[in-house]
C-alpha cells in the first residue's frame, strides 16, 4: 500500500470491463486477467468484474472450480428491463449465486418502464425489491447531454429523497468520435450529482490518466480529471467553470497525489475527505483494461514500478 491519499483515491477504483469493447475478450480470458489482478501488487486498486446480463451463467459456468463466489456488477443488455425482465435475470443471479455474487447492477434509464424519468426509477426500485431477496446495488446510466441529462439527475435526486438507493452512471467515452462527452457536460454533470448528493460511477474512455488528445485527433477525459474532480465537486463545491478548467487539464504538474493530499491547481483535499467521496459520491469507474492504467499511474510515479518477476 502507498500513502494515505494514494490509497484513499484509487482503491476498488477500476471496475474490470474486459468482456466490453474495444478488448472483448473471451470469458475465460477475462477471468484470468481478473484472477492476475487481483493476485498482483496493484491488487488493491480492482474492483468488481463487470458482465452483461445474458453472459451470467455462462460465467458462473467458467467459475465452476472457483473455492468463492466472484464479485460481479451485472450489465442489463436486454433490449427492455420490465419487472418480468428483471425477475428473470434474479432467478438467474440465484442459480449463479455459487459462483458469482451480484453486487450490482447497471441499466439504461432508456431501457426501463414508464412515461417519465420518476415512472422508470420507481418501477426498477419495485422491481429489485420484488424479485430479489437482497436487492443489488443499482446504477442507472443517463445522458450527458441537454435537458434530458439534467432531468434525469434530478429524478434520481428525488428518488434518492424518498428513500431509494439507486446511483447514476455516466459514460466519458466510445467507439464513435461523437460518444465523448464534453468537458462542460461532464462538468455539469459532477456539479450538479455532488449538489444533489447523487452519487454514480463512471465507464468507457478512461484508460488514460489525464486528458488527452487521442490518435484519432478526439479530446479524450483522463481518470484523473474525472475522479479528482468528482472528489474536489463533493468536498470543495467546486463550481462548473472550475470543474471544466480541471477536466481540461493535460499538465501533470497541476496535480497532486501525494502524502494525505489530493489536490488540483491549489485546491485539495486531505485522505479523509477523499474517503468520504469515494465512499458517498464517486464510486468506480469501468475500464475493459486494467493494465493500462495501473501502467500510466505507475509511468507518472504515482505508483511504484512493478516488482520485477522471474
């Protein structure tokens, strides 16, 4: 383990996507990426391992021999995610429950029932808590554009306030040029989620530390940006200009993670703040490789180099 902050910022930080596009991998092969993970030094920074829905038992299938069940956040990839779809994907969690423990589930505000944004949150709340027996955490992917991102954050804000414990979910990336979001909608968006105490995760885009440009010429977000902005967003109230200025940010040096510190052109937070934000606000994020950015963290000195193998 590093230094408190270190610690504090990035542990179960990285969700592993590797089923996802661009890797795709196959199942075994993803499984066996994960198991090298978590059997590494950089162990501590692995979250959950993400799988579509429709894949679940093929997983547990691949996990027969496995001594545990594997932590696991299912994707709902089916076109629709009525209470029937999703009662149908419960009694699949509990035949795969052996060998998998879903601890939570992902879908697309889109994808679920109901004339308003208020309609398709209450309807997968009573949907969980029908046909599960120990609901699953559950993170509701929104847009990040226009109205419709903001009145999606909002239902979520008011679902949360009667006592629902549904998170979003954002997507900083993709395959297609146009799947970026901009800096000023990822901005709002974190502006908006920690003044509504919204708490969500991330996925797509953020194999990468810090904002760049990508071999295609697209301005693509860094981890570093998203998450320390978030952190900065919940426990500094940064505003949305500052928040775009910092997911701009391509200078390494205007960062700081070091000691009991985080911190972002003088403004920080210490390592106790920035478990309160991780634990309250910004929870993961999904990368199909987990690789590239323990590599960059470690090419910026942020975490040691990889002991050397035999």
């Amino acid at each position: 383990m590093r230094d408190d902050a270190t610690r504090e910022f990035l542990a179960e930080l990285i969700d592993d996507a590797a089923l996802f596009p661009p890797a795709l991998c196959s199942m075994d092969g993803a499984l066996r990426g994960h198991a090298e993970a978590a059997a590494g030094d950089a162990f501590w920074i692995a979250g959950r391992f993400v799988v579509p829905a429709s894949r679940l038992l093929e997983m547990a299938a691949a996990l027969d021999d496995a001594p545990a069940p594997l932590g696991a956040t299912v994707v709902f990839d089916a076109p629709a995610a009525d209470a029937a779809a999703l009662a149908a994907l419960a009694r699949n969690v509990e035949a795969a429950s052996p060998r998998v423990a879903c601890e939570a589930l992902e879908v697309r505000i889109g994808r679920l029932p109901g004339a308003t944004e208020d309609d398709r949150l209450s309807a997968l709340h009573d949907a969980l808590h029908a046909s599960f027996s120990s609901p699953p955490a559950a993170y509701v992917e929104v847009p990040l554009a226009g109205d419709a991102a903001e009145e999606a954050l909002l239902a979520l804000h008011r679902s949360r306030s009667r006592g629902t414990n549904l998170a979003a979910k954002i997507r900083c990336g993709g395959q297609r040029p146009g799947d970026v979001p901009s800096a000023e909608d990822v901005a709002t968006f974190l502006w908006l989620a920690a003044r509504h105490a919204v708490p969500f995760k991330a996925t797509a885009g953020l194999h990468h530390a810090l904002a760049h440009v990508d071999a295609g010429g697209v301005a693509a977000h860094g981890f570093l940006n998203v998450i320390g902005g978030a952190v900065l967003a919940y426990t500094r109230g940064l505003d949305r200009d500052s928040l775009v200025a910092l997911l701009r940010e391509r200078n390494q040096s205007e960062f700081a993670l070091l000691g009991r510190h985080f911190g972002w052109n003088g403004i920080g937070a210490d390592a106790r703040e920035i478990a309160q934000a991780r634990a309250a606000f910004v929870h993961s994020y999904g990368s199909c490789s987990f690789e590239e950015p323990v590599a960059e963290l470690r090419a910026l000195g942020i975490l040691p180099r990889a002991p050397a193998t035999r």
